[in-house]
C-alpha cells in the first residue's frame, strides 16, 4: 500500500462546517477502523481554514474515492483539495506505516 498526503482548504461557511463535522469526523473514524486514514486533523488554530489527512490506500482513485464520499466535500465545505502520493523514510512514525 502506498501512503498519500490530503489537503483540505474550506470554504468561509464556518455554520455548515460546524453542522457536518459531527458525521464527518464519523466518517473518517470508520475509515481508521479499515486501517486507510493513519492520521487526520485540522490545521493550528489561527492557520489556513483548512486540514490535514494521511491516508494509506492501493491507488491514488481510492484516496479520490475516499474524499468525495466525505460529509464535507458533499456538504461543499472543501473549496479545494489535493492528493499527493508521499514516500516517507524516517522519522518517529515510520516503523508504524
């Protein structure tokens, strides 16, 4: 499995964003549980309105797949996203992955 950077921009709608995270972080906890998402969360407070997910997946659709079904891309909180394979080779986390 390779593993694959996610990055989320939002949109400004900080009322619809915090109605959905509830089945958000649902949905993304469900995704740790079939061992996909490794780790996810927002950016610091006062930093881009944004966050970041590690996801571990056989290809790069599957990741696609992963993010169109999240209540926040079908809410259309995300204004942006992008997908980057990442090929990690130290660091604290990297005899886990």
């Amino acid at each position: 499995m390779a593993l694959y950077a996610v990055t989320y921009s939002y949109t400004d709608d900080d009322d619809t964003l915090d109605r959905v995270r509830p089945e958000h972080r649902e949905y993304l906890r469900g995704l740790v549980d079939q061992e996909h998402l490794v780790l996810s969360g927002p950016w610091a407070s006062g930093e881009l309105p944004g966050a970041l997910l590690l996801f571990q997946a056989d290809t790069r659709d599957a990741v696609e797949g992963f993010v169109a079904k999240d209540p926040f891309t079908e809410a259309g909180v995300i204004s942006e996203y992008s997908v980057t394979e990442w090929e990690p080779v130290m660091g604290s986390l990297y005899s886990e992955l």
